[in-house]
C-alpha cells in the first residue's frame, strides 16, 4: 500500500532561553555515569536563511574530544560550562576540544550558504523551496571516540525530518553512538509517502517539486523497484529503508544518480530530473540498482568491483524477473554494457581493471560478468538447484558485514565444493572481458548488429532459470 500524507509543516522554533532551561533540565535528570551522555537537540531554520542548529547536551563522564567526520561546513562551536561561563573554540581540522566542566555545545550549519559555496552538493547541501537534503557526516558533530555503550539521544524540530533511523515516542531518536559515526542521508521538510510492502515499508520524502509528475507516480516507481529486489531475496533485505527523491534541473533524463550509505538502516538518496515523466521511470534503473545493494552485504574493505558489479548484473536480472523489461532486452542491455566496458578497459587484464576504489565502467562492468558467470557455475555444478541468489542468503543469515574472503567461502558452501577461487583465477589474470564470448554462446546469447537473439545452446535452460518471470519466493 502506498498512503502520501500531507505537506510538512514546521514547528515554531525554540527561544535560547528555553534551550537552555530545557538543557539544564536534561543534564540534571541523568545521573552521573549514565552511558546515555550525549542529547543532540537540532532545529532547522528558516530564516533568514535555511540552516541547522545543533546543540549537544552532555553530563560529567562524557567524551570531551569531538570532530566532524567530513571537516569543512563549521568554523567554531560555542560552548557553555557549569559556572555560565560562554566561550567560542575555534574548530580545527574539524576538531575540538572542550575544557573541562563544558555542559553544551552549539553550531550552526549554514545550509544555504555551503550550497552557495560548494554548488548543489549531494553531501554538503542541496534542495528547493522549504526543502533540504543533507548528510549527516556534514552537519553532526561527534566524539572522537565511540565506545559500545555509548548511547544518544536525538530531537529534531523546525521541519518534519526523514532521517536513516525510526523516531520513538514524541519523535525523539534513540541512537547508538556509533550511528554518529555512520549516520547516513537526512532530508528536511519536503512530502512524504509510507510504501508498504508484505515484509517491509519505504518511508520517502520528496525534496522539492516535479513539472511533470506526481507523488503518487514516484512513490509507485519506488515499489516496483522494491518489489523487483524481492525477486532476488526470499524478503525484503531490511523492514525499514528511508528513500530520499531530490529533483533537480536535467534535461531528458529521469534519475541521475543514486547513492545507498550504510547508515543502520541504509539510507537512500536520488536525484531525478525535475521534468521527468510517469514514462521515463518506468524505463529507470538507477532506484532498483540502489536497492539491490541492499541484498549484498556490506563488504568490509570495500570491494569495489564486487558490490558493484551484483547491483549491475541484478539490474538487469531482476526488472526481466519482474516482467518490467523482456528476457531479450535485459541480455540487451547486458550485452551492451560488457561491449562499453571492455572499450574502456582496453588491453587491462581485469585485475589491472578494477585497482584501485574507482568506479569507472570496468569496475562496474567486469564485475557484473564475474557475477553473471558465478551464477551460470553455481548453477551448472548443482544441476540448477541452487544459485547466486542462494549466497546472499547465506551471507545475510550471518550479518549485514562480511568480507571477500566470507563471500568465497558462502559461494563454496552452496556449490558443494570449491569453485570460487577457481572462477576468479580465470578472469583476474586475463584481459578484461576475456571469458564473455564463451559464456554468452554457451548461454544462447547472440548479439549481432540487428541487436540480441536468444537460441538455444548446451546452456540455454541455465539462462532461462537466471532471466525467468517469478515472484517472490518462486524457487526457493
């Protein structure tokens, strides 16, 4: 179900004065030693222009060295003692430390101002209207150190919010402390629609305005995109996603970009072109490949290639899985995407092609061929009784972290025997796209100038397993 909700309307904004009853009153109710040390209180204003206020409230025992993980959006903090006394620090590098007996703290980030200075940015600032959308890493100061027990306490008024994380009771944010540190895309003001799903919601919030579409449109764009992961995953990866929408200028296009940060919950953010059409959603591709690394773990170090190229290669798999696009068309744009990567890749073995943390067309592209052959030997050696899709079930029973290392061994398990090692040693060493003829012959995908014909080969029926019509669940 879809429900859209009305427009947001702010809050009137606190007096300092009641600020700073209200935060003597906080730091007096938590005894000494309470691990919950940390209260943000964070308005957004206005006038005269759109900002962020933030106000941290502390006890004895809490962290003293704070940083802003991305430096640069405030200059200095003013911090208040226990005797009264008020004084500004300097923030250096993006640090500060406060003296000792610091009972609060207070910043402003100016949103408009850094969107002046930085241009539209996806993470320092952007929006239209009464609309903003932001980074947390940009605006929130943190401690130096997170410790375990650390917990936070969050308030947001001024604006309603779409942060990564579900409000309590009176829309107040209980938080760990490390959720500082990975703390994701948050939107302010703007509309909003809940999209259900059987096993999980979409919380969205659109940050400005369409010529051309309404939220009842978006918001449908975004279900089928959730509904095309649940044709990989048994459900939904996560119960609760928070997708922000920014339009912005562009011509003919509908969504740009698009950016999962793994905040706990992930938080997605999009940008799609303000004239964009009901019509060129329904051909869109980049909300269902920002969703589909929700089914992937988080893959710590990052590994490139690999996290991009599932995303890409089930890009294409599932909009044919859900009908959105035929068998032929998906083979199509597979095709087509291995042809630009190997173009860009020249002569690169694909280990040469995807060094580094780049995100270049190799990376993506021979990432989605490793898949692709993945799942064809997956499912040759179980006689198309298990499948890639299999690995990221296994991945996501042990947690929503692994490593390369774990994602060998999770394909192993469900082959039954070593094969991921085996795979992997025929394409690294190997000029990028080496082993995409083969495959695709095998597979009964003919491209030619006229474009793409599916026949059928010694691999064909592994194909139509791999692009087949299903619903969720089917052939689990």
């Amino acid at each position: 179900m879809t429900k859209l909700l009305a427009p947001v309307r702010a809050a009137p904004l606190v007096l300092l004065a009641l600020a700073w009853l209200s935060c003597q009153s906080t730091a007096r109710s938590r005894p000494v030693g309470d691990p919950a040390a940390l209260r943000y209180n964070v308005t957004y204003v206005r006038e005269p222009e759109h900002a962020l206020d933030v106000e941290v409230v502390l006890v004895r025992g809490s962290p003293r060295e704070f940083l802003f993980s991305k430096p640069g959006g405030v200059d200095s903090v003013q911090v208040w003692s226990d005797d009264g006394e008020v004084r500004s620090l300097r923030v250096h590098e993006g640090a500060v430390r406060l003296p000792a007996g610091t009972r609060f703290l207070r910043y402003r980030y100016a949103l408009d101002a850094r969107i002046r200075e930085k241009g539209p940015d996806f993470f320092a600032g952007m929006g239209e209207g009464d609309a903003r959308h932001v980074a947390g890493r940009e605006y929130l100061i943190r401690p130096r150190v997170v410790t375990p027990a650390l917990r936070v306490e969050l308030y947001v008024e001024g604006a309603e919010a779409l942060l990564p994380w579900a409000p309590g009771e009176g829309g107040l944010y209980r938080l760990r402390g490390e959720d500082l540190v990975d703390s994701g895309f948050h939107g302010f003001g703007g509309r909003r629609c809940h999209v259900g799903l059987p096993d999980a919601v979409l919380e969205v919030a659109i940050l400005g305005h369409f010529t051309r579409l309404d939220d009842v449109a978006v918001c449908a764009w975004l279900r089928q995109a959730a509904e095309e992961v649940r044709t990989v995953r048994r459900a939904f990866p996560y119960p609760r996603v928070s997708v922000r929408v920014i339009p912005v200028p562009a011509r003919g296009s509908s969504s740009l970009f698009g950016m999962v940060l793994w905040s706990s919950p992930p938080s997605i953010s999009i940008l799609v072109g303000q004239d964009a059409e009901a019509a060129t959603l329904e051909r869109d591709w980049v909300a269902v490949h920002e969703m589909l690394h929700l089914a992937h773990p988080v893959l710590l170090p990052r590994v490139p290639w690999l996290s991009e190229g599932l995303a890409t290669y089930y890009t294409e798999v599932a909009r044919a899985r859900s009908g959105r696009q035929s068998a032929e068309r998906a083979w199509e744009e597979l095709v087509d995407g291995f042809t630009r990567g190997r173009a860009r890749a020249g002569m690169r073995t694909m280990e040469e092609a995807v060094s580094g943390s780049d995100f270049s067309l190799p990376v993506y592209w021979t990432g989605a061929l490793f898949a692709l052959h993945l799942d064809v030997e997956l499912r040759r050696v179980t006689e198309n009784k298990r499948r890639l899709d299999d690995v990221l079930e296994l991945l996501a029973e042990r947690g929503p972290t692994s490593t390369f290392g774990a994602f060998g061994v999770a394909v192993d398990a469900v082959a039954g025997q070593p094969l991921f090692d085996a795979l992997l040693a025929r394409h690294l060493p190997r000029p990028a796209f080496a082993e995409m003829e083969g495959l695709l012959e095998a597979l009964g995908v003919r491209a030619d100038t006229a474009g793409v014909t599916l026949v059928p080969a010694r691999d064909s029926l592994l194909r139509e397993a791999v692009d087949g019509r299903r619903t969720r669940g089917a052939g689990f």
